[in-house]
C-alpha cells in the first residue's frame, strides 16, 4: 500500500476516535481543531467515513445566517463481527490450516459467482490460455481490484487489493490470502487442465500489514510435481 494511503487511513481512524469520543455530532471545525488539520481535510475524511458507513450526518442549528451545519458521528459495529471473528478461527487451529481451508472455499466462490458467466474455453482452440487475461477476469468480476501486473522469466505477479475482503482480512489476514489462491487456482483448472499443471500459485502477504494481496503465478519446472500448495512466507 502506497505511503500516502496509510497516512489517510491513520488521519482517518483518528477522525472516527474523536466522533467516537465525543458521542455528540460534531462538525468538520471542531475536527480540524481537535487534529490541528485544516478544515477542508477534516471534511473529506469524514465525507469518506459515512461512504464507508463507519460515520453519520446530522443538521445541527447554526447561530448565523447561511447554510446549515452539518454534523458527524461515529455509526456504531454491530456485534456480528465478532461472530464473524470467531467462525473464521474455526476454520483451523493454525494460520496455515485456516488458509488452507478458506482456498477450498475460494474455489467454490469463483465457480459459483464468476466462472459461470466469463466465456468458457473453446476446446478447438489450440494455444493454452493466458494466465493472466483469465485471472485478471475473475478477479475482476468477484470485486478485486487489480493494481499491479508484473511478468519476467515465466513468472507472473498480480498485486490486488482484497476489496471484498477487506473486512476479513483485517484480522484473518491468511483467509484472504486464501481465498484468492484458491479462486486463481480454480481459475486456471477450469480455463484449461493443461495451463493449470504449468504453475503454481503462490500469495504473498502485503508487508506493510494491509489490504493488499500479491499473486504469484511460477511456472512449474519439469522436476517438479504439479501440486498447487502454497508456501507460507
């Protein structure tokens, strides 16, 4: 994630303890004065916050003439995530196991709601897919957003945000991982048998600890099984 996008994010979460804080709306000055911001900053990362639906507006009475005030307040998590939280953990005792079992799942997720409605494979075609022109397809239509594409040597790497995983992946960040694994390996199996026992699929946690996700598509070498387990880093 580029730097500026975690400072946002830190700004932001800032903005939301203070709402959270006060319990009362507050309005976008009182914000920029608690944070030492400007105002107009203040404005968007509370704008962003009831996108988000992390905040809500209300009109506050305003003592002077113009338009009215407009306040903020912090929408309150209902309790689910928790619940949440807790299946995930069921999914296995170790980080490895859960990711393992969420990639079973990913599998199923792309078959269900995305391999279905992309053009299947001609079986007269000759040449084997591409790689990645089907994986950036199925990501795409399961909500990813694909940032970054890279290819060298037979290798090919995809940096994607885990949009539809956000939320999961915040605290279960190898369910994420798992998930697209395994909707990228279900993507090559049902593009062509022959194109998925050519590479394994690896994922590589984001560094930085947030929502990105990068997708290693290896080429298997000969001496190699066509195995698609992923490795842990």
């Amino acid at each position: 994630m580029p730097a500026s996008r975690s400072r946002d994010n830190a700004q932001r979460d800032k903005v939301l303890a203070i709402l959270a804080d006060r319990g009362a709306p507050v309005d976008a000055r009182e914000v920029a004065d608690a944070l030492d911001i400007h105002v107009t900053t203040a404005r968007f990362h509370l704008n962003k916050l009831v996108s988000d639906d992390a905040a809500s507006t209300v009109e506050l009475r305003s003592t002077t003439a113009g338009r009215p005030r407009i306040g903020y307040r912090a929408v309150s998590a209902p309790p689910v995530d928790d619940l949440i939280g807790h299946l995930l953990a069921q999914l296995g005792s170790t980080s490895a196991a859960r990711e393992h079992a969420a990639a079973d799942a990913g599998r199923v997720w792309a078959d269900v709601n995305a391999l279905s409605r992309l053009n299947p494979p001609s079986h007269a075609d000759v040449a084997l897919p591409d790689p990645i022109t089907v994986a950036v397809e199925t990501l795409t239509a399961l909500g990813f957003r694909v940032s970054i594409v890279m290819s060298a040597f037979g290798t090919h790497e995809l940096r994607i945000c885990s949009c539809p995983l956000k939320d999961i992946g915040r605290h279960h960040p190898e369910v994420a991982r798992g998930v697209a694994r395994g909707v990228i390996e279900q993507t090559l199996a049902s593009s062509s048998a022959a194109l998925a026992s050519q590479y394994l699929v690896d994922v590589v946690p984001d560094p930085a600890g947030d929502c990105e996700i990068t997708l290693r598509l290896s080429r298997v070498r000969a001496t190699e099984p066509a195995a698609t387990d992923v490795t842990q880093r």
